[in-house]
C-alpha cells in the first residue's frame, strides 16, 4: 500500500537521475531556443507579431547533452572560481565549443548544419557559431548555474 502524502518522509524521495535531467534540458533548451527565435525574428528581422518561435528535432539531445555538460563544469567551478564574471565567460566558450562539435557533427552526418549562419552575419565561424550571440550564451550561463544547482541539490521525486 502506498503512503499517504503526509506520512511521505525524505527517504521516499531521489534526486532526478542523468538521463530525466538530459530530458529536462532538451526541453527547457528547446523552449528558450523557440522563444527566442520569434522575439529575436520580430524584433531584428520585422517578422511578424504572431511571434512563430522555431527549432530543429537535432536540437534535443544537443540541448540536453551540452547543458548537462555546462552542469557538471558549472558545478565543477562553482565553489572553485569565485568570480562569477569568469565563470560565466567559460560557459560562453563552453556553448560555442558545443555548437561548433554540433554544427560540424550535423554537416558531416548530414551534409548541412541546421542552423548555418553563414549569411546571417559577418560574425559566424564556418556558419557554425556567431560571435554576436556571446551576450546569449553569458545569460544562459547565468540562467543555467542557478537551475543546475536545483536540478540537482534540490529537486526530489518519488522512488
């Protein structure tokens, strides 16, 4: 019989395991990619105020596996490297080095990386990176040390 809410104690409960904290981060990766793309099309591009978001099936398991890979370095540095502002500049290089694995990894299996930025600005390397996206990929930093500690330390579900 199983135990009423109320007689529920910590011991009921385990941390998300690798692969239920993958499949969060594809999707919160997805969203925050579909969210982005209609505000950053509208407001750059004067697509329309519908705000149609987008993304591409490939990016699930690249959000999940690279923002698991930002938490275990996050954590990794966290108590290591006290000044945040550095920190979170490694989690921008840390994104641009699993964008560009991702966008050659796409192109080789493929033949054509999905998000090719080739002419989308000056600022791209093989169209696989933009530069200009550094500021993005520092919030996301931010945004991604804050949730990974709860991920981890302090989200419980049930055995």
């Amino acid at each position: 019989m199983s135990k009423s809410l109320k007689t529920r104690t910590i011991k009921d409960y385990r941390p998300l395991n690798v692969q239920e904290r993958i499949f969060f981060y594809g999707l919160l990766g997805w969203s925050t990619e579909i969210m982005f793309t209609s505000i950053f099309d509208y407001v750059f591009e004067g697509a329309s105020i519908s705000l149609v978001g987008y993304s591409y099936l490939w990016m699930f398991p690249i959000w999940g596996l690279g923002l698991l890979l930002g938490e275990q370095i996050g954590l990794f540095f966290k108590y290591r490297l006290k000044l945040g502002y550095v920190r979170f500049l490694i989690y921008v290089l840390i994104s641009f080095g699993v964008e560009y694995i991702s966008g050659l990894f796409l192109h080789l299996t493929i033949g054509y990386c999905v998000w090719d930025y080739s002419n989308a600005t000056n600022y791209h390397i093989h169209g696989f990176i933009r530069l200009d996206y550094a500021p993005a990929w520092f919030l996301m930093g931010i945004i991604g040390e804050f949730l990974s500690e709860i991920l981890v330390n302090k989200i419980k579900i049930l055995k």
